[in-house]
C-alpha cells in the first residue's frame, strides 16, 4: 500500500510540476500509456494521480475522452475576472471601515512575501500571498456569501494565472500586482473609496492584461527528466 501511495504522489508531483512550469499545455491531454512508459509504472496510480490534479482544477476529465490539461477559454477568463473584479470591489467597501492597524501591518507583510516570491519565479508561493492579501479585506466585508464566492474565484483565477502569466515566462516583463497592493493599503487608511475602486479596476485588468495563451509546450513524451527506478 505504501509503495502504491508513494508512486501515486511520485506521478502526481511529476505532472503537476509539468504543468506549472509550463512545459504540458492547456489542453493536452494525459494519455495513461505514454505516461505509464515514460515513467515505467503500472496504469493505476497514474489514475489516482490525474485524480488529484483534477480536484485542484488543473485537470478536466471528460467522460469516454480522457483528461486533459484544464484548457480555459478566453471568454471564460474574462468572465471570471470580471465577476472578481465586481465582487471585490464590494467586498472593499463593505470591509474600509472594519480594517484595523494590524491588518494594515500583515497585509504589508504579505506584500514582502509577494515580492520575495516574483524574486524568485517562484508563482506558487506567489499566489499563495497574492490569495492572503485579497482575502484579508474580503473576510472584513462581514457577508460570508461574499466572502465564500471571492475565495472560489481568486482559486479560479490563480489557475489561470498559473497557466498564462507572462511574468513567470519573461523577466522583462514588470509585475504589477506587488506594487498595485502597497497602494491599496494607503488607500484602505485615507478611507479613499473612489480611489480604490479605480485602483482595483487598474489592478485586474493589468492581470488579464498580463496573461499571456500563445506558449510553446513540450510532448508528453519529453516532459520528464527522470524515470521511476
């Protein structure tokens, strides 16, 4: 059993590293026989593997297809920010006056986080911070719905980021996710409402500006460095 669930989370941690370093498309698809040569494993955990990627949304599994790479459509995309961008907004000035020092101070303390982790490529813990600070106002908004359906979507759209932002491909390109946060906070403190607003329209429309669909992807067949001894 031991051996069976180390194989499992060996193939799961081989794709899912595929996937966010972008060397396996959107779209493509996990065909359980090129893995199961590539890797020299059995077809079952590859299975319970796609499974796993699967519950964290990176993996649509389509009956009598196969799974394939999540594959969002750019309507799709744009949809989803939107709908963050309103909810956010909400949830922003509902939450102004519910804001006190401390959160100043941890969403100051996640800004450095964010920053370390663009230092870094590392989108991961990146996104990590990015989804702690936007849910630092969003809890304050004190309308659960809210808060429940802005938490859905910032997982949504961090998958997207995952798969599209060009920053993580190109270090000439400038973030400004970072940067747009360190004056969110300052206008969290004047209590500068339509500022605000203008900011966070600035600041996810920079992310969908950001994104990025026209990558090159490896085979399937080429993705792994190493074999399962």
């Amino acid at each position: 059993m031991e051996k069976k669930e180390s194989m499992k989370q060996y193939i799961y941690s081989q794709l899912k590293e595929a996937i966010l370093t972008r060397k396996l498309a959107p779209g493509k698809q996990l065909v359980e026989n090129t893995i199961s040569e590539t890797l020299n494993v059995s077809r079952t955990p590859i299975r319970s593997a796609i499974n796993l990627l699967a519950g964290e949304g990176l993996v649509d599994i389509v009956p009598n297809k196969g799974a394939f790479v999540t594959n969002p459509s750019k309507e799709e995309i744009l949809q989803a920010y939107e709908l963050r961008k309103s909810l956010e907004i909400m949830a922003a000035e509902r939450s102004m006056n519910n804001l006190t020092e401390d959160d100043y101070i941890e969403m100051k303390s996640i800004v450095i986080k964010e920053k370390a982790a663009l230092d870094n490529k590392d989108i991961v813990r990146y996104l990590d911070a990015n989804k702690d600070f936007h849910m630092i106002f969003s809890k304050k908004c004190e309308n659960k719905f809210l808060t429940e359906f802005i938490e859905k979507l910032i997982k949504q759209t961090s998958i997207y980021l995952l798969l599209f932002d060009v920053y993580f491909e190109d270090s000439s390109q400038q973030p400004y996710g970072y940067k747009e946060h360190l004056e969110i906070i300052d206008l969290f403190k004047q209590k500068n409402l339509s500022q605000l607003k203008n900011c966070l329209r600035n600041h996810f429309d920079h992310a969908i500006d950001n994104l990025n669909i026209h990558n090159e992807y490896k085979k399937l067949d080429s993705i792994f460095e190493t074999k399962l001894k």
